[in-house]
C-alpha cells in the first residue's frame, strides 16, 4: 500500500492539476503533506511498535491508511485531497516500520535473511508496478481509483494479520518521544511551508519569513532535546561514526536529486510531451528494475572492492544520467531521447544502493542496526520533501524567466498576458486563453513547452550536481578500510 502510493500518486499529478485548475503549489503540497509527516513520524512509528505491540500499530497504521486513502478518491477540492494525503502519511509512519519489525520478530536468524529478502522484493515489485498501474486507472477510469486500490488490499491486511500475526512487543522498550517528535514535525512542516508558499506570498510576506524562522528554531532546539533525551527519536551518537555520518550526507544529497526527478519528469512526459499516464508509468519501468535486478550484484562489489568505490562511482553514473536529462526537447523519440538517460541513470542508483544500505548496516552496533536503518530511512525521505520544496521554486522561477520574453514577444493583448503571467505556477499545466486565433494559441502553446524544458534542463543540472556532491562525500567520509 505505501510503496505503491509512493509512485502511483506522481503519474496522477497532471490528472489531478487538471481536474481541480492546481498550481504547482497544490501540487507540491499533494505530494509534501504525505512525505513530511511519513519522515518526521517513522521513527516514532517504531517506538510505538515495540511499546504497544507491533501487530496493533501496524492494524492501526493500516486502517488509518485506508480511511485517509478513501478520504482523498473522495475529496471534492484540492485542499480536501491534501488534508487526507497528511492523514496518510501519519498511517504510512506506523505500517512501514511495522511490518518489517513484525517480519525481524516472527523468524529466527536462520530464516530471518530470506524472510527480509522476500519483504525487500515485494517492496521492489510494488515499486515498479504502481506507475503503470497507477497510470491506467488514471487513463482508462480516474485518479480517484488511485486512492480507492488501497481499500480491498487494506481489508484483506487486517483480515490476515488478525488471523495470522502474533502480537509482539520490546520487554525493555523506552518511553515515546514525544518532544523530540512534536519538534521534529512542527519544524520540518514550517520549512516545507516557508519555501513552498513563497512562490504566491513572496520572500516577505510574514507567513513565508515566520514560518522559515520557526522550523529552524525547532530542527535547532531538536537537536538539543535529543541531546538530553534517555530515550531519543534521533539518537545522536550514532553520528560520531564517520561512516554513518557520510553515509547519511550521501543519502541526503543524493536522494534530493532523485525525489525532485520523480515529482517533474512525470509532469514533463504527460504535459510537455504528450505521453499518455500509462506511458509515463512504463517508461519511468526500466528503472526500478535495473535497481531491482542489480541490488544483488551491486552487493556483491561491497565484498570485493569495499563500500568507498561504489559509493564513488555510483553517485557519478547519477550525475551523467542527470545530465542526459538536461538534453531532450519536445517530440523526440522516448528510445533515443529519455531511455539512455533512464538506463544511465538506473544503472548508477543500482551500483549505489546496496553498498550504501551495507555502510549504514555496519557503522551501528548490532543493537543499534535497526535504528540506523530507520535513520537512513528517515533522511531518503526529508530529502525528498525539501528538494520538492526549494527545486520547486528553482523550476518555477526558470519557467517564468523563459516564458515572458517569449510571450512578449507575440505581441498579445494586456489582459491575455497579464492572465498567463497571473498563473505561471501552473508551469506546463497553464491554460491558453480563448478567443485567440489558432496560430497565435499554437505560439502560446510552444512557448510554455519550450520554458517546461528550459526549467527542467535547469534542475536537471543541479540535480547533476547533487550527484556530483554525493561522490565527493563518498570520497572524503568513507573509509577506504573494506571493514568498517
């Protein structure tokens, strides 16, 4: 349910900007909601697990899960679909934890490998399936089905795990965390807030400035708080190892480039090129596969040249991918344009993330494996929220930037102009106005494209130089020595 979520909902946000006249701010908010509360609350959500019994948080996350996702194939304007996508995102925080604690708790060590193998699979295979099947009930039924898949799959958890799912609890686990999650909410929140609402307030508008102002002050005062805590969310120590401090700077860079890519190359395929959502699911395919079916070998490299090399060269494969991005137009072909830079791009994040998974693994006390691992977890997953948040704003700003001089070029009416600057934030989703004579709506229509393209070149590049900076970390925090 929530991997298929993760991906689904992206091939969905041309429908929904569609159907509800949203900027990309509403959309951003779509996709941030859910990202934000699943990031600051996932390691809470495994405290809750081993304090109250795993088999009820996870029933809980699932049915909170499901209510929320009836909530948003039912919502009637794009605020309803955000407030339910938060509610999801809260039942994500439980379920996702959980189910891989009730799988560490049920087998034995023997058994227990292949058990997390089996997990990590269906995880992969629901990754790779949801935008194409995410993407055919868009095209062929609506973006609603999206949400209401999750109902039939959610009864039929709750029905298995009652009948079949031993309840388990921590005998020595610690008190929740509250302030630290409170904190690490409410600052995570006010960023992503800040940076998203200055595209329509502006940098000075006292929403915009306070709210940057307060989720500073929270992620600062957190840190602190974690500090002194006898059982903390973040427990801070874990960053006196080198490795699992560069493993997570790694991650963070290297997954805000991947979490951007997945929110505007969907918006490009279907908007800018004209590829229908099933198309867009398949052609985003090769990908996830490539990853899926070359974890096992990109393990491997890990026992015969150490994590430092892949963590190396991984990240610089990203990059070139990243740049072949930046190369395409409009109309091209999907085999000579965008599938090279998928493969490239595919094959880089294969190389790259077994042994980044080996080096958290190994840089915690066995005790402390599965904090680390929710740690690693939770940083993929802010990543992603800022990167959406502030490369938002970067694609919004080079849109702008390309689209006016084009447009003032054409000579249009006042009142037309002022209405397409008036909208901008829809980037490609912006409507040509009516009553205007078909070569002068093709013009329009091309220079909104062509500045889609020109804003995403833009990103991609940076995207490049993510990349580039998680390399450059690789090289400088993780040891050489192939046993630490």
């Amino acid at each position: 349910m929530a991997f298929i979520d993760g991906t689904v909902v992206n091939v969905a946000l041309p429908a929904l900007q569609a159907s509800f006249h949203a900027t990309v701010v509403d959309l951003q908010w779509v996709v941030e909601s859910y990202g934000v509360l699943l990031a600051a609350l996932i390691l809470v959500g495994g405290s809750f697990g081993d304090r109250f019994g795993r088999r009820l948080t996870f029933i809980a996350g699932v049915l909170i899960f499901a209510l929320a996702s009836a909530g948003c194939g039912l919502a009637s304007s794009i605020h309803q679909l955000i407030i339910a996508r938060s509610i999801q995102g809260v039942g994500a925080a439980l379920l996702v934890p959980g189910s891989l604690a009730i799988i560490s708790t049920s087998f034995d060590e023997k058994s227990r490998g292949p058990a997390i193998g089996t997990w990590s699979g269906f995880t992969a295979i629901t990754t790779a399936i949801g935008p194409v099947l995410g993407g055919w009930l868009v095209e062929h039924a609506s973006w609603r089905w999206v949400f209401f898949l999750n109902l039939p799959i959610a009864a039929a958890v709750v029905a298995i795990s009652l009948w079949r799912i031993p309840e388990s609890r921590s005998a020595s686990a610690g008190r929740i965390d509250w302030p630290g999650a409170i904190l690490a909410t409410l600052g995570l929140w006010s960023l992503v807030v800040g940076f998203i609402e200055s595209l329509n307030r502006g940098w000075g508008s006292p929403l915009v400035f306070g709210s940057l102002i307060l989720g500073v002050g929270c992620l600062f005062v957190f840190v602190f708080v974690e500090a002194a805590s006898t059982s903390p969310t973040l427990p801070l120590t874990l960053f006196k190892s080198r490795s699992f401090s560069g493993a997570n700077l790694l991650t963070l860079f290297l997954y805000a480039a991947i979490g951007i890519f997945f929110f505007l190359f969907p918006l490009n395929l279907i908007q800018v090129q004209g590829y229908s959502t099933t198309a867009t699911g398949a052609a985003i395919l090769p990908l996830i596969l490539l990853i899926f079916f070359l974890s096992r070998w990109s393990g491997g490299l890990v026992a015969r040249y150490g994590s430092r090399a892949p963590l190396i060269v991984g990240p610089l494969i990203v990059a070139f991918g990243f740049a072949l991005f930046a190369v395409p137009s409009t109309g091209g072909d999907y085999w000579r344009e965008f599938f090279p830079a998928i493969i490239v791009l595919g094959f880089g994040m294969a190389v790259t993330v077994a042994p980044l998974t080996t080096v958290v693994m190994n840089s915690a006390s066995k005790d402390r494996v599965g904090t680390a691992s929710g740690i690693n977890n939770a940083v993929a997953r802010v990543a992603s929220v800022l990167a959406i948040a502030v490369l938002g704003i970067v694609m919004v700003k080079a849109f702008a930037s390309q689209l006016n001089p084009s447009l003032a070029r054409l000579t249009l009416p006042p009142g037309v102009l002022a209405d397409l600057q008036a909208n901008e934030t829809k980037l490609a989703g912006l409507q040509v106005p009516s009553g205007l004579s078909p070569s002068v709506k093709l013009a329009i229509g091309g220079s909104i494209r062509d500045a889609f393209v020109f804003g995403f070149r833009v990103v991609m590049l940076i995207c490049a130089g993510l990349s580039l900076g998680s390399a450059a970390v690789a090289w400088s925090l993780i040891p050489k020595d192939r046993d630490h």
